[in-house]
C-alpha cells in the first residue's frame, strides 16, 4: 500500500474501533441536544426540519397531508383510470386540499403545456456512453436544465426575498411537467436502440409516461399512475428529500437542488435498491435453476446473502417499524391484476421467508419489506424489465413530494441549513468529562 493510504488506514481503523465503543458502550448518553447514539448514527429521530407535504409515522407508514395511501386511493381524482393521479397528491402535497377532477384536468394542462424538453438536453444526454448509468443521465439531463430556470434569472437580475416563490413555482412545475418525457427518452435510447415514441398529449401524466415507454395497456397506465402517486414523498428526512431541502436552502435554484436529490436517491441503501431487489431475485432463481423456488430454497439463499456480509435489498428501514404501506399497495394491485406472476409470487414468498430470519439477527430493526420490494416484479410483468432504470421512475415521482415541499421553504423564507458538526476530540472530552 502507498504510504499515505498506508497511514490513513491505520488511523482510520484505531477511530473507527474507539467510535464503535462508543456506540455500544455510550449511546445513551446525552449531549447538548442529541444522545451519542444519534450522533454517530445519522441523527435518527431528531427533529430539524420544517417539511409539509407528507409525515412518516415509524407504525401507520406515510400520511400525505395526513391521508394514508389507502384513503388516498378512495379520495384523489382517477380521471380516466382505476388509480389515483399523481397531480391530485401534488395539489394537495402544495396546498393542503383535495383537489376535484377539475382541477386535476387543469393541472394536467398546465404540465402538458410545460412539458416541453430544450433540445441542449437532448445532446447533452445523447452524448453519453449508452452504458452510464441510468441514474446519471437523469442526474444530467435535470443539470442541463438549469439553464431554463427562471429563479436563477430573477435572482441574477435581483429580487425581493418576499418573492423567491413565485419564480421557485414556476420552475418546479417546468421541472416536474418536463420529467417523464426525460426519462422515457433515457429508457429508449439506453434499452431501445433511441426508437423513441412521441408524447401523447390527450393523456395524463402518467399515462403519457406509460406511452412513452412503449406499452400503451390500461393496466400499465394504471400501476403507472399508482407507482408515480406512492413513491412521491416520505417526509423530510429521507436522504434524497433532504439533499434537494439542504441544497435548496443556499438559494440553489430548483433543478440543481433536484438533481442533488437525485444523486442521493442514486444509492443502494436508498432508491437504488428497487433495481438490487430485481437483480439479488434473478441470481437467486439463476442460483437456484428455478422460477418457482420453495421457502426452504429461498431461506438457504437468505443466510447465503447474509453470510457474505450484505444486505437483503427491499428489507429494513431507518423509520419504519412494520411492511411499508407502499410494498402492501402494490401487492393490492399485483393481487388484483397479475396474481399468477411467478416473479410476484417469489417476492411474495420471499415476504413470508426473510422477517423471521432478520428477526433471529437481533439487531435489524425492521425486519419488514420496505417501497422497493415489489415494484419490480410489477415493472417486469409490463415489459419495463432493464432494472437499471427502476430507480429513475422513483425519481420521477419523488419530484412531486421535494418540490412541493421547496415551494414551501422559499415561500417561508427558511434560512440557510446549517446544522453544528463536532470532531472526534471533542466527544472524547465531553465523554470523558460526563464520566
Ligand atoms: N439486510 C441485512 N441487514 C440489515 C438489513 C437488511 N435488509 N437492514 C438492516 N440491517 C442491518 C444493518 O446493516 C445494521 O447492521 P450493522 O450494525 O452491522 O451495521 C443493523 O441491521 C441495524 O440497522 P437498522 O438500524 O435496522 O437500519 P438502518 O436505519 O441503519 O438502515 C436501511 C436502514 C434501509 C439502510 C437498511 O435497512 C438496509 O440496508 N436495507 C436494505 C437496503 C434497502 O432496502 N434500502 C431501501 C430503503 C427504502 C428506500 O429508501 O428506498
């Protein structure tokens, strides 16, 4: 090893055994404002956000605007389709209303009318290796975008702090109007050879996006539209959802806020883990040399995955403590329409299989499926098998939920973010001094 990395190392291992000392052995202890534990461990549970659209309760699961994905299947307008429209939870995310079929129309409108993608955006993306990652090119191609946003040109040209929002709305409905034509065009020009298909403008947005995929089934319009509505915000503290707040807050306007979000949600203990989830199944059934595994296979396969000092992808969460409400609504609809899938049934049986076996670890603290365990098998069954790309259909709904909510920030005027850090000498003293 080089001398430097050599000495880095070293170092890093003596702290990193001494921290986790302190974990186990002083968690509890209280430190100004937040105990040892939630220092050194990602600050779960403290409360430094102002964030309206939507709030995560660890047992009931996500509330938008205190409705549950359940009630919300029942309440926001379904327009020509059996799911809800994700305009109808972006207008009550931005103003605390359910809106009527009217108003979803006109939102519909609006987003058909912005929707419109510069051309630079198009070479910029065309420009890439078609091997980068999916993820990448979105993260891109919303960059490349911020060279349309009126914010910035406001700002530039100097303007009242009072009136941040206005051009802030502007861009996030730009911004959101323009994302499935983006994405459809980064999945066929990565999966299909850029045999791209026009937008449709008589349809709604996600049915559009359904469009412009290339599968133009009502079914596939209909997950669509449920997928966009529940993947769209989780409250503030999730990485992707705070990146965009944290980055919104120096004044960086809407799409390089949204693109930080997005290289966030790019992780594989974040959003990424929806293409893990496809890809650790499809070893497993290659593994096995079977489609239709038993239980007993699946655990063996489980403890295998765990042995090697990896996570089970779809599995665990840092708030929740029961199955996402997200992975049940997708199972409502997978048992409503595709209940002979084999890959369903496997994610299904692989829901009765891996809790207990978290469970026996005894330090996982959710053991449960989270969002990302079963969106794709849906996505599978409808053709959208490349799984690489699932994470950037998550990303297209999750603008709904972060650019509502920075519509908020600018409107509250919130100030910059900056929460206090502290180096490893100063917790050795405070410890030291407590003790
Ligand atoms: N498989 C194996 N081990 C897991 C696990 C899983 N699915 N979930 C948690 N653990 C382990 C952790 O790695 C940690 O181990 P160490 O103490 O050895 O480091 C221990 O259990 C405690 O972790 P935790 O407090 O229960 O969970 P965290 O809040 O630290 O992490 C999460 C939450 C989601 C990152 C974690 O559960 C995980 O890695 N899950 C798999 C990846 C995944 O599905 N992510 C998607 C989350 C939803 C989303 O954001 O899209």
């Amino acid at each position: 090893m080089e001398k430097l990395k050599q000495k880095f190392f070293e170092k890093s291992q003596t702290l990193r055994a001494e921290v986790k000392r302190w974990s186990k052995e002083k968690g509890d202890v209280q430190l100004d404002t937040v105990s040892v534990r939630q220092l050194l461990g990602g600050a779960r549970g403290v409360k430094m956000m102002l964030w309206e659209p939507s709030v995560l309760d660890p047992v009931e699961g996500i509330r938008f605007r205190g409705y549950s994905i359940p009630q919300l299947r029942e309440l926001l307008p379904k327009g020509d389709g059996t799911e809800p429209l994700p305009e109808g939870l972006f207008w009550l995310m931005l103003v605390n209303e359910i809106p009527t079929e009217e108003d979803v129309k006109w939102l519909t409108d609006q987003w058909t009318q912005r929707s419109n993608v510069p051309e630079h955006t198009f070479k910029a993306l065309d420009s890439l290796s078609p091997d980068t990652h999916p993820m990448t090119q979105f993260v891109l191609a919303i960059s490349s975008m911020q060279s349309t946003s009126i914010f910035s040109r406001r700002y530039a040209d100097g303007m009242s702090k009072g009136e941040y929002w206005r051009p802030v709305y502007e861009d996030v409905m730009n911004l959101i109007a323009r994302l499935p034509r983006i994405a459809a065009y980064i999945y066929r020009r990565t999966y299909h050879k850029g045999d791209h298909i026009a937008p449709d403008i008589s349809l709604d947005w996600a049915a559009n996006f359904a469009h412009m995929l290339g599968n133009d089934s009502e079914d596939f319009k209909n997950l669509m539209r449920l997928y966009l509505t529940i993947h769209a915000d989780h409250e503030g503290g999730n990485a992707s959802a705070h990146t965009t707040h944290l980055v919104n807050s120096t004044l960086s306007d809407p799409y390089l806020s949204f693109a930080a979000g997005m290289t966030a949600l790019a992780g594989p203990l974040h959003g990424l883990a929806n293409q893990e989830v496809v890809k650790w199944i499809t070893n497993m059934l290659d593994a096995l040399g079977t489609d239709e595994p038993t239980k007993e296979q699946i655990a063996e396969y489980v403890q295998g995955t765990l042995k090697a000092g990896k996570v089970i992808p779809g599995y665990g969460h840092a708030v929740l403590r029961r199955p996402d409400p997200r992975f049940m609504a997708q199972k409502v609809f997978a048992e409503e329409h595709l209940p002979d899938d084999k890959m369903v049934q496997v994610v299904w049986k692989v829901f009765e299989v891996v809790p207990p076996i978290l469970q026996g670890l005894g330090k996982v603290k959710n053991p449960w499926p989270n969002v990302d365990a079963h969106s794709g098998a849906l996505l599978m069954h409808y053709g959208i098998k490349e799984y690489s790309f699932y994470t950037v259909l998550f990303g297209v709904s999750r603008a709904l939920g972060v650019l509502a909510s920075i519509c908020w920030s600018r409107a509250l005027g919130l100030p910059l973010e900056r929460p206090k850090s502290v180096n490893s000498q100063w917790l050795r003293e405070t410890l030291e001094e407590k003790a």
